[in-house]
C-alpha cells in the first residue's frame, strides 16, 4: 500500500483547480527544513522546488483542506457530528457584539471585535502575537504579524491611502494566506485570524501534532461565504458593470450581499450592495470546492451576518474561546446587544439559511465538475509493484 504524498495532490487538487492556497503543506515542510515545496507565484498552488527530497511522508495530503482524510477525528473532538443536519457546526453560545474601543469600532469591518480582542489578549499577555490579514486596497490582502494595537490599526486600513495604477500585470485577491506566516515567527502563544480552510488545516496539524501548529494558542474564524480574484480584464468587466472605478472603492463587507463602500466625496459615504448571483464571474473556484461557512473547528466564530450594522456575529465554540469571550465582555472590551431566546433563533436562521447556500453550491460544482475527474481512494492505495 502507498501512502498519498504531494504528486497526488497535485493530481487531485491542484490540477482540478481547488487548491485553497492555505499554505499549510508549505508552512510544515519548511518547518522540517526540508523546502521541498513551496508558494513561488501568487495566485498559484505551490509547487515542488526540490523534488528529489520529499520524504513522501504524506502529511501534506492529510493536512490539505480539500482531501477531508481527518475529518471524522476533528468532528469528535470539535463536539460536531453531522454536517447535514447542523450546518452551523457546535455553537455553546451566540452573541452580537461591538467593540467599546472607539478606533476599532471606526475601521472595523463590523463591529471590531476581532481587533479589540486580540489587542485585549496582547495586552493582558495571553498571547505574544496574532496573524491577520492587512488591507493594502479594497480587493486586496496580505498576511501580516500584530505585536500590538498600533499594527492591529495598520492592518485594518485606517491609514489606506492607495490609488493604484491599474495594469496588465496586477491583480487583486480577497483571499490571504496566513499559514505559511507561522514558521517566519517563533511564539509560543500565537492567535490566527482565518478562513474555513486554513482553521481546517491548522486543525488538522494539531491533530497529527506536528510543527509549527504547536504554537497557535487560539484559532479566530471569519465567516467566508466566498472569496474573489481580479485580473485586469475582471477588473474592467466588474467597473463597466457596476458603473464604478476600482480605486475609488474604500473598503467591502460581506453579509447577506456584497457590500461597497466608495471613498467619501461628500457629506454622505456612497454604499453600493451587489447580489452573490452578479458577482459569480469573481469568485476563486477553489472557494466552490468549500462547503463550511461558519467556521466550524474555530475557537471563536466571527461574521456581519445576522447582526445590525457596526455589530459583529460572535459564536463560541470551545472551552478556551467560551473563556475569553467571557474575560473580554467582562473587562469592558466588547459590549453585546441584549438578545433574547427568539432573537438568537432569527441570528441563528438566517446563519443556517447561508450555511445551506454554500452547502447546495459546493454539491453542485462537485457533481458538475468533479465528477468528471478520475476519482481515487482519499488516503492510501494498492501498489501493484
């Protein structure tokens, strides 16, 4: 029998377009100092840089977020059973909550709580730092390390200044990835800032016990219904179509649309909401192939979704999160919106009501296009020879 290493991943997952970019296959084998692989273009899966060194140990197969080998192992410990029939995943709690900081507040995407946590965990010494993702213009991120509140405003855009000269040559992305950020920087006690795929594969890593996963002492997951990609031809088509130019656009927010804000021009900041079935031409195909939208092995879940404006969607989910959920509300950091048992059911349906769109559009593109594919055994396979 042969264990499924890097060459099946290209196979399976690279070839096939679903490569989530998480990093995760990367961020171990440098870890390992072994550099067998590596991210060498943006956009792009990673590929082999010295072939003839692979261990063909198989760990970056089982950590890929799109192979699921361990999914019945994390669905044990993450108090989660059945996807079908609890789409929202194991929920101790729901909350809306807003931070009381006043600059979070101002640039948060929501409510700013994620930033008013982490710089509540910093300063209180839980953590030694956070991966989270830096605004560099409306569509485009990079993953960056937050030491303290003055990178954690810098990350969130406050000082965003950027009118980009739009060529042929660059190209937009609201998908960061942070996994491979973790064997640059040697913290015992690191938070992570992520989207469904990565939390999965740090998971995953955790589970197997291997580096660098050892030091993530709390996992904070974004709601993600979709990412988006712009090339230069996209970009046109998406100006001409919503009679915008990309640069004027400030920051977006995603919760039941895509949500535009333009750079204020007058006394009134332009909002522009956009349907998910008029943006599908933008979406990164590897995010079809993703049937989680709450972030369900989070310690903590966060998203817009199902709170009023300038509040953010809180979920906790583990015993650590459940703490520091409390810590935080406790120390005056985030306030929360009273919501009584029938608020919460609304929150929770309409969460469950998106849980089940992504869930439909990924059965769907995996019948329509996977199918198509050879498939093959997830984990191990006879070797004739």
């Amino acid at each position: 029998m042969r264990i499924k290493n890097f060459k099946d991943l290209i196979k399976e997952v690279h070839k096939p377009g679903i490569c989530q970019q998480c990093g995760g296959c990367v961020s171990f084998c440098n870890s390992i100092e072994n550099d067998v692989i590596g991210m060498t273009e943006p956009n792009s899966p990673p590929k082999y840089i010295n072939e003839e060194k692979c261990l063909e140990c198989g760990i970056c197969y089982l950590i890929c977020p799109q192979t699921h080998i361990l999914d019945d192992d994390l669905n044990k410990t993450y108090n989660f059973t059945n996807f079908s029939s609890m789409p929202l995943g194991f929920i101790d709690n729901i909350y809306s909550c807003q931070a009381t900081d006043k600059e979070f507040l101002e640039i948060g995407t929501d409510g700013g709580v994620v930033n008013s946590l982490i710089n509540y965990l910093l300063e209180k010494k839980l953590i030694d730092g956070a991966i989270v993702a830096k605004t560099k213009t409306a569509f485009s991120r990079e993953a960056v390390i937050a030491r303290n509140k003055k990178d954690l405003i810098e990350a969130s855009g406050l000082k965003l200044d950027l009118s980009p000269q739009l060529n042929e040559l660059q190209k937009f992305h609201t998908y960061t990835s942070s996994i491979p950020q973790l064997k640059q920087y040697k913290f015992k006690r690191l938070a992570v800032v992520g989207t469904p795929c990565q939390i999965y594969t740090i998971r995953c890593m955790q589970n197997l016990g291997i580096i660098p996963s050892q030091n993530i002492e709390l996992c904070l997951g974004l709601f993600c219904y979709e990412n988006f990609f712009f090339d230069q031809p996209r970009i046109e088509m998406f100006e001409k179509k919503f009679k915008l130019k990309f640069e004027n656009i400030d920051r977006i927010n995603i919760k039941e649309d895509l949500i535009l804000k333009l750079k204020n021009r007058g006394a009134t900041q332009k909002i522009i909401h956009i349907p998910f079935d008029s943006i599908k031409d933008y979406v990164r195909q590897a995010c079809l192939a993703c049937s989680d939208f709450t972030n369900i092995y989070a310690d903590i879940s966060f998203g817009g979704l199902g709170s009023m404006d300038k509040f953010t969607t809180v979920i906790t989910r583990t015993k650590k999160g459940i703490d520091i959920i409390k810590k935080a509300i406790n120390a005056g950091v985030i306030r929360t919106s009273k919501l009584d048992r029938a608020n919460k059911m609304k929150m929770k349906e309409k969460i469950s009501q998106f849980c089940q769109f992504k869930m439909k559009r990924f059965d769907n593109f995996m019948k329509n296009k996977l199918l198509t594919w050879n498939s093959q055994p997830l984990a191990l396979e006879i070797d004739d020879d």
